[in-house]
C-alpha cells in the first residue's frame, strides 16, 4: 500500500476560515491578526506568510464601494441630514474593515502558501 500525500484543501475557503492552508485544521492566528508561529495540527511553519498591505487595500475596496453606494442611494432616496451620513458611514466603515480583515489575511496567506508565491529576487 503506497502513502500517498493528502492533497491541499482549497485555499479561499480555508483561509477564509482562518485555518491552517495545508491541513485545513489548525488555527491560523494567534491574536486578532498576528499568525501563530506553526499550524498546532500539522506543524506547517507560519514565519514566512507575509500577505504585505493586500488585505488593507481589498479592505478598502470593498468597503469604499459599499459605504460610497450606499450613501449614494441614501441621498437621492431619502436625502437626509449630515449627521446620519456621518453615522452611517463610520458605522459601516469600522464594522465591515474589522469583519474583513482578518478573513482576507487568512486567504491571501492560503493563496501565498498554495501558489508557493515568493518574495521577488533578482538573479
């Protein structure tokens, strides 16, 4: 009976989860965004994840795109005051950048570690 290797869960789902991208099982981080230093189920070594500012800039898309649209149609539907652009806009802003951050640096350290993506080096 040959052992074959177990292959690679899908890594956006996985790293939307927050779990570990080889096993699929293991917490990926520690404290809110830090990762743990290796995945506790299978020992995968999480020093070299560097998802770099990619989660804040789809972060910022996304949630520009929601606030800006909303406050668009909030405008012309019911034009109200300042204040409850303001309150909207804050709300929303902080709310939905702490719901995605974390799941979209779990992903793209998933994609990182499935696609074997490396720092670019110069021959």
């Amino acid at each position: 009976m040959v052992n074959h290797p177990r292959p690679l869960p899908p890594p956006v789902p996985t790293g939307l989860r927050c779990r570990c991208p080889r096993c699929g099982r293991g917490a990926m981080f520690d404290g809110f965004l830090t990762f743990r230093p290796s995945c506790e189920v299978c020992g995968l070594d999480y020093s070299n994840f560097n998802s770099g500012d990619g989660p804040a800039f789809f972060v910022m898309s996304i949630v520009g795109i929601v606030v800006v649209g909303l406050a668009l149609w909030m405008e012309i539907t019911f034009e109200p005051p300042i204040w409850v652009h303001a309150l909207v806009a804050i709300t929303l802003s902080v709310g939905l950048s702490l719901a995605l951050v974390r799941p979209l640096k779990g992903m793209l350290a998933a994609l990182q570690f499935a696609n074997k993506a490396e720092e670019g080096r110069f021959r």
